[in-house]
C-alpha cells in the first residue's frame, strides 16, 4: 500500500495534554489567543506544517512551549492520496 494517508481534524477535536484519546506527538506553540471561554493556539508540527488548536476553557500556554496534543481517533477523518473520505 503505497498510498499516502492525510488524518484530518477538526481544531475544537484536538486535546492538549491528558490522557484521553490517542497521542498526536507535540507541537511547538507559536502565538496563544484567548478569546471568551476558548483558547486558540496557533502551533507547528514538528514536521513544520501549522496546526490550529481550540480547547475549551482558558489555558495558561506560553509562547515557544513545547506541548503534547491528543486526539480522540472517533473524531478523525482519514483521506486517501485522491482526497476521498476513509470512512469504516
């Protein structure tokens, strides 16, 4: 199988820190908004790519940390090479 797989979700999916749901690496925090009872964290991936995160509540995330995200493989999506939707 030599196609190319792209994970895709949804920014309010993906968990910061914990111990839920299955361990998407660590990402590097470039700029933290807060914004009501949400904080939006702008970061990179370690393969460089940027990735949107919004968590509920407000979370005390310093710019230029190092963070482990999570994510609950329920609330993922799956594409293959053609952008066509893996659905189980």
């Amino acid at each position: 199988s030599g196609m190319p797989v792209t994970f895709g979700v949804r920014p309010e999916h993906i968990i910061v820190g914990g111990e839920d749901g299955i361990s998407l690496g660590e990402v590097s925090v470039q700029l933290v908004e807060h914004l009501g009872g949400t904080t939006v964290i702008y970061a990179t991936t370690a393969g460089g790519e940027n990735l949107t995160i919004m968590a509920d509540g407000q979370h005390m995330i310093e710019n230029g940390t190092v963070i482990p995200i999570r994510v609950n493989p329920a609330l993922c999506h799956a594409f293959d090479g053609n952008g066509q939707s893996l659905r189980a």
